[in-house]
C-alpha cells in the first residue's frame, strides 16, 4: 500500500479487467465502499485509493459474493495489508484508543515491534 503526500494511500490493481468477470458490478461494489477506482493512463493497469477500513470493506463483501474470479482481488488487497506503514498503522491506533498490542497485530499483520511502536508513540505523545 503506497501513500501519496497528504493523501489516501493507493494500491495498483495490475490487469484488473482481464482478471475479474462482471467486472461493472465488482467496480459498483468498490465504489459503494467510497473508494477511487480509476485506470492508469491509458495502460490496463488500475489504481484504488481507500483507506484501511474501505479495503477490509470490500474484503468482506467480496468474500460474501458467489464470484469466484473476484478472489484475486481479495488475495491482492490481503497482501498489502502486510506493507502497512507506520504512519497508516498510527491512524489505525488513533480512531480506537484503547487498541491493545494483539489486536493490533491481528487486525493488521504487522510485527509486535511495530505494533508495540505505535501503542508507545500513541500513550507517550499526550
């Protein structure tokens, strides 16, 4: 998950037309999430601005549809979860104060020492 100054982090979805069937309803189901899907250039190639809690949004509605190609989507976007970066993992921390160390590690992938980072950096900054 790449983040842009000052902005929704962003995931390329390479080839994203030529993996998926139905693919209006799948760009209808992403777009009712709040999400950007928009093409790069001219290329076959996609882009989805979301935030953390949108991508887990479209996780589970993928997951509860009976479209079996729209699961690369949800392999692709579990996969970025892991390349979390401080910053986005904070953000996380902040909407729920009282987040404990486990649960941020499960609800994110990341390491205990990331998340052990962002707990102190988030009691230690008041």
């Amino acid at each position: 998950m790449k983040t842009r100054q000052n902005q929704t982090p962003y995931i390329t979805l390479p080839s994203f037309i030529r993996r998926v069937d139905k693919t209006d309803h799948l760009k209808n189901l992403i777009r009712e999430q709040g999400c950007e899907l928009k093409r790069i250039g001219r290329s076959r190639h996609w882009q989805l601005q979301a935030s953390f809690e949108q991508i887990e949004a479209i996780i589970k509605a993928i997951e509860a549809s009976t479209e079996p190609s729209w699961q690369w989507l949800v392999t692709h976007l579990s996969k970025q979860h892991k390349d979390l970066g401080f910053d986005m993992l904070l953000s996380i921390a902040e909407k729920k104060p009282a987040i404990t160390v486990s649960e941020l590690m499960q609800r994110t992938d990341c390491t205990i020492a990331q998340a052990r980072k962002v707990i102190d950096t988030l009691e230690f900054s008041d």
